[in-house]
C-alpha cells in the first residue's frame, strides 16, 4: 500500500481517537467539579456559619441537601443515560450544576441555599454513569480497564482541589465569588462538551423506570443484596462526613491553626484515596474468594483510624501525626471502593448490575443525608453541654463535640462489618 493510501486509512482513526479523549476530557472535567462540590463544605463551613450566623446544624443542612439531592437522582440516572444518551445527559447536568452552583454564591438566606444545592446535587449525580458509558463506548475492552480508573481518579483531582486550594482561596475571596467562579468554570466546560461529545445514537432500550424501581424492589428480596447496600453506604456516609463536611474545621479546631492550613491532611486524604483506588483495586482480583472477610477486615482498619483522631489523642501526637492518619485512611477507602464493587457484580446479573449500583448509591444517599443532621445537632450539644467549648459562642464546636464526631462515625461503621456476613454464603455460592 503507498504511503498515501496508509494515511487515508490511519488519519480518520486517529481523528476519531483524538475526538474520543477531548469528549473524556469534557465529561471527566465536570466529574471533577461535581466531587469538588461534594466535598466543599468542609472548606467553607468557617466562612458559611459566619455569614449566616448559624452553627453545626446549618453546616449539617448544607451538607444533607446535597446528598438528597444526589439520592433522588440515582435510581434514573443509568435510565436517562441509556434512553437519551451521554451527550443530553451530560449538558443537562452540566446546566443544572453550573445554574446550581451560582444560586449557592448568591443565596440570601438558608432555605436558598438548600435550594441550590439540592439544584446542583441533582446534577452532578448524573455525570459519572455518563462518563462510564462514554467510556463503555468510545473505547476497546482493552482500554476500559484502563479508562474507567483513570475517570474515578479524576474526581479525587476535584477532591484534591477542595482541600488546601479551596480554602485559601475562600480566605483570600470569600466563598460567594468562588462558587461563583465554579458556576463559570462549568459554563466554560459546558460550551467544551457541546463541541467534543458526538451526538447519540438513537436508543432502542426497552428500559423503563418503572421497570428499573420494580427490579430494584425484586432485588431487595434478597438478603445479600440488602448487605451489600449496608456496606456501601456505611462507608460512603462515614468517609464522605469525615473528609466532606467535619475534616477542615476539626483539624483547625484541634491545632488552632487557618482552614487554609488545615486542608493539608485532608489533601492527603485525598492523594491517598486516588492511589488506593488504583493500587489497592489489585486486591479485589485477588480477594474474589474472600470478599466477605476483606470488606470486614477493611472496615475494621477504618475504624481503628477513625478512632486514633479523637482530640485527646490528636493533641498529644500532634499535627503531623494527624497528617499521616487521614492519608491511611485515604488509602483504606481508596481500596474499599474496588471491593463493593466486586461484590455488586458477583451478586447481581449483568442485565442487573445496574440496579445494583442505583440500590447502593441510592441506600449511600440516604443515610448520608439522614445522618447529617443528627450529627450536627449532637456535636453542638456535646460542645454546650462541657461548658468549656462554648463560652464565647454556643455556635462554636470544641473537643467534646468533636469527640461525639467520631463516636458517631464509629457507630455508623457498623454496618459496614454486619453487610459483608450477609452476603457471605450467596457470594461463596458464586
């Protein structure tokens, strides 16, 4: 063949090649944000309670708004991807956060902020089944592997940048124009995808929500499946709590010292849970006959770290110590994750599988949303009742309060030890 008729048949491939990663990169980017707006009210809490004179339990509003918003959308996301596509999906999340994200910045009061956040909850839980279905179709089985890691760590790059980043960027401008120029910022990525991703192909899925809430209602039929729901969502609720919302003001309070400062064991954490998601994933290969006593072994080492950050104990070992604890327990939930995930395939059929993954990220929702609340509530009251905590402001939250934190989180942990017995003998059958 010339060499004419080899670029005539190479350029069009590597043309379309080249179009598959820009749509990637614009999907990919917009899971960044949606992780980074997850994870944000721990670096704006400070400046939140301050502006709003509030205290714990509107930082705990803040937080739960988010997680019911991401709730109500799970059980239809992998529906609408499939009925309408990557390319809708996406810009409609894509509109709904960004529109979201600028109504957070420009609230006047709490029941807005709610509103704008639950707004942009709503559609940041859309984007990563979207960007594994990009990933499904725009890649050989040889590259998915490969692809759909890459897309979980590039919302730990989003978790990154709520850490130190985020916070001292709230200090130097105020958390109004940052959420602000987050909402620009996903405009910006919005005109992006509308350019990068192809149009969708017309959809021949039978699939329809009723359908998708009956097999989800079948498969809670089934005691395994209902363990495998608790085990994600213990640990999704309890990490999420730790490094989303309580993770910056505690280790200010702790040490005395800036957010901005502060954010450093949390960007450890986060560092840490990209490489454990990677790494760590190996294990889930080798793990396959044991998951069961993996997932408890796991949670078992989460809750010892978890523990070794009461502020008794933070106090005395210092900063550094507290550092190198968060970027352990980045690593253990890093690892967790791959684990469930094998445990979901195992347990449901692969017309099923994504059911599974609406039941545990629905089941993960509410009982991160339902918690916040009460961990809030109980924090404030913990700091008043010491005395101690609360004798220049009842809104501040001292040791007691952060004690009662991690006592909760402990408590919430346990059904991430319960969940695995339960799907032992199904996931030994298999």
């Amino acid at each position: 063949m010339s060499t004419f008729g080899q670029q005539a048949v190479y350029a069009p491939t590597s043309r379309l090649t080249d179009r598959a990663y820009l749509a990637w990169t614009a999907v990919a980017i917009a899971y960044a944000i949606a992780f980074l707006q997850r994870v944000s009210p721990q670096s704006v809490s400070l400046s939140f309670m301050h502006d709003f004179n509030t205290d714990a339990a509107g930082v705990a509003m803040l937080a739960s708004s988010y997680f019911w918003g991401y709730t109500l959308m799970q059980i239809p996301a992998g529906l609408l991807v499939d009925r309408y596509g990557v390319k809708r999906v996406v810009l409609a999340s894509m509109i709904a956060s960004s529109l979201g994200s600028a109504a957070f910045a420009l609230a006047p009061n709490l029941l807005d902020v709610f509103a704008a956040r639950l707004v942009v909850a709503c559609g940041d839980a859309l984007v990563f089944t979207a960007l594994l279905k990009l990933v499904a179709q725009s890649f050989s089985d040889e590259r998915f592997g490969v692809m759909s890691g890459i897309s979980q760590v590039s919302g730990y790059v989003g978790g990154v940048i709520a850490t130190t980043p985020l916070a001292a960027a709230v200090s130097g401008f105020g958390w109004r124009a940052c959420f602000l120029f987050i909402a620009c910022i996903g405009l910006a990525n919005l005109a992006f995808a509308k350019l990068a991703l192809k149009p969708d192909p017309v959809s021949h899925s039978s699939k329809t929500l009723k359908g998708v809430a009956m097999a989800a209602r079948q498969s809670l039929a089934h005691v395994a499946n209902w363990g495998c729901a608790m085990t994600f969502a213990s640990h999704f609720a309890v990490v999420t709590t730790l490094s989303g919302v309580w993770g910056i003001p505690m280790v200010a309070h702790l040490f005395h010292i800036s957010p901005t400062t502060a954010g450093t064991p949390l960007l450890a954490f986060m560092i840490g849970n990209a490489i454990g998601s990677i790494f760590l994933g190996h294990v889930a290969d080798r793990a396959a006959a044991a998951l069961d006593s993996a997932l408890v072994r796991i949670c078992l080492l989460r809750m010892v770290l978890i523990a070794l950050l009461l502020p008794p104990v933070a106090h005395a070992l210092g900063f550094v110590y507290v550092t190198v604890v968060f970027t352990a327990l980045g690593l253990v939930a890093g690892g967790t994750v791959p684990l469930v995930l094998k445990c979901v395939k195992k347990l449901y059929t692969a017309d099923l599988i994504g059911v599974g993954a609406s039941v545990n990220t629905t089941a993960a929702g509410i009982f991160a949303g339902a918690s916040q609340p009460v961990i809030g509530f109980a924090m404030l009251a913990a700091s008043q009742v010491s005395g101690t905590d609360a004798v220049h402001n009842s809104a501040v939250i001292g040791d007691a309060g952060y004690s009662v934190l991690i006592a909760i989180l402990l408590l919430m942990s346990l059904p991430g030890i319960a969940g695995p017995l339960l799907m032992r003998s199904k996931l030994i059958a298999r």
